[in-house]
C-alpha cells in the first residue's frame, strides 16, 4: 500500500475559511469543527 502525506493544516483550513466566508454569519463553534472535521474527513478519502 502506497502512503501519501496530507497537509492537514494549510489545505484543510485554507477550505475552513473559505466556507465561513461563504455563510456569511457567524457560527458555533462547535458548527465549525464539525464542518472541518468534515474537510478533513474528505481528503482522507481522496489520499
């Protein structure tokens, strides 16, 4: 089985941001923890 490194932080919370700048309101935190496990979650699944 072949690895690939991820870059957790940058990739994931260059995305984080970008969907808070797309609600456009602030959210909870725990919204936005859900929303960048999510994110992370993602690029697990494309690694």
């Amino acid at each position: 089985m072949e690895t690939k490194p991820i870059i957790y932080g940058e990739t994931a919370l260059n995305k984080l941001v970008e969907w808070l700048r797309i609600t456009g309101k602030p959210q909870k935190i725990e919204t936005v923890v859900q929303e960048y496990l999510r994110i992370l979650h993602k690029y697990m699944r494309e690694g």
